[in-house]
C-alpha cells in the first residue's frame, strides 16, 4: 500500500470553510470530468524497490491536481455537522456486516507469504486489515482505553505478519518478536524487506560464481576421462583424434604388455622400409 509520509505536515491546518467552495476550480474538493477512481496518477506504479522516485512523482501529481492538501495534512478532516460530509451515503452503507467481518478474519490468519514477495505479502495483508477496521473502527472515548486498544491491534499485526512469513526469515523473525516493546508494523515491514533484499543478493552471487567458465588449470577428473570413447579402436580413455594406433606411437612409450610392443614396433619397421624402397 501507498505510504505518503515522505510528506511533511506543516504547522498551520485549513478548515473546510476557509476553501473555495467545490464548484471553484481552485478549490481542492473540485473534480475534473475527467477524474476518476481508476485513474493513474504515477507510472510505473510503487513495487517496492523504486520508492523514493516514485514519491517524487506522485508529490508532483498531487501537487498539479491540487489534491496535496489532503495527504500533508493542511486540510483538517470534516466534521460529521459539516455540509461537505457524506452523512447520507454513510447512514446507507456503513453497517457493519457481521458475515464480511467472518471472513476477513478467515482470510487474514490463512494468509502465508508463500511464493509473494515481501511488498505483496505486505500489500495483501494491509488490504484485508483496512477493510476490517473500516468496518470494526475503534471508537474514541475519555476513559483512555482508546490507546490500550490501538495498541493491542498495532501489535496483532505485527504478530500476524511475522507469522506468515516463509521459513527463511525465521532468524529475523525470532530477533523482532524478542523485542519489548515490538516495533511498529511499518519498522517490521522495513527490517524484513531489508533481510530479502540480502538473501537475494547472496542467492545471485551463487548464481554467477556456478555459472562462472572454468581456469586455464583445470583438470577434468577422472569419470569425465573415462566417458570418452575411441571411435577408431574402440578403446576408452581417449579420441580418434589422439588415438595412437591410427596416427602411431609416440617415442619411448611404455607398453603394458608384448603384444602392444610388437605391433608397434612392426608398424616403425614398416614405415622405415617404405622409406628405404623410395629412396633407392
């Protein structure tokens, strides 16, 4: 999911009835025809691994639709007596629904990572969890249990994230819940995203060394001597192209038996006379 704290919230807020109204273009609550939920506002959308140039880009675009007023915080949320508040559309649709609620929390503590990537595993989780409190909002109150319970929800998703990691984050994931207090979900998020970018790097440097081409030096060991077969004599061990009963017996090599002697040295003989027979 989208994290917009790469914007910094300034000092003084806007109320609503310090704006323009919504029907003025110069108004950040107007919406251009052309406007609409699917639209793209950044290409090549967030991954993961291109936040910082992907914050950059979705500043500006904010910034250009006048829409950057909502995410910094300059404008103070609507109160529920205000004019521009949906309360009509919120009385229709806001009911909880106890059956939805069943299966987020089915489909929240089935969730393993799996084969997704951290951002995925992440942006999945972060989906089912916004749903279910939007449906099950912690209400405020002054007893100050209000914190007590944000808390303990803060720390569910930790926990529940943790728990659905693969195997291989078992050793980051030990040292994070020995933590006391545990850190936020985002500072989770961050160290464990930290732990993949490292194993994939040590897992691609396997990958060159295994596919780096042998040295000068290096010899074949003996299986791979003994899979070669002569297709001149049948013999294993070597080639036609070195094969020393078709192009002859180096001197001084040693047999190891008579016979091979003998058939060397008849075929050293005859090659002598042949020379002897020209020359005379």
């Amino acid at each position: 999911m989208a994290d917009f704290n790469f914007l910094r919230r300034p000092k003084a807020e806007i109320s609503p009835q310090q704006l323009a109204p919504p029907s003025n273009q110069t108004s950040p609550y107007y919406i251009h025809p052309n406007e609409n939920p699917s639209l793209v506002l950044v290409s090549p959308l967030l991954d993961g691994s291109n936040y910082h140039c992907w914050a950059r880009a979705m500043r500006m675009a904010l910034l250009s639709k006048n829409k950057l007023k909502f995410i910094d915080g300059s404008i103070s949320p609507l109160a529920s007596t205000d004019p521009l508040f949906p309360i009509e559309l919120q009385s229709r649709f806001s009911q909880s629904d106890i059956f939805r609620i069943a299966d987020l929390q089915e489909e929240i503590f089935s969730l393993k990572q799996g084969d997704l990537s951290i951002s995925e595993y992440f942006t999945q989780l972060k989906i089912l969890w916004d749903e279910l409190t939007n449906l099950r909002p912690i209400k405020s109150c002054t007893c100050g249990s209000v914190d007590s319970a944000r808390t303990y929800r803060d720390e569910d998703y930790v926990l529940r994230f943790l728990k659905g990691l693969n195997d291989q984050f078992t050793s980051v994931k030990s040292q994070i819940m020995l933590l006391d207090p545990l850190p936020s979900i985002n500072r989770v998020f961050s160290l464990v995203l930290q732990q993949e970018r490292e194993l994939s790097l040590a897992s691609n440097s396997k990958i060159l060394l295994a596919k780096r081409p042998p040295r000068s030096g290096f010899k074949p060991s003996g299986n791979y001597t003994q899979q070669k077969i002569c297709t001149y004599c049948g013999k294993p061990r070597h080639t036609e192209e070195n094969c020393y009963r078709k192009h002859g017996f180096p001197p001084g090599f040693k047999f190891h038996n008579s016979s091979a002697a003998v058939n060397n040295l008849t075929t050293q003989d005859s090659g002598l006379l042949k020379k002897l027979l020209l020359h005379h």
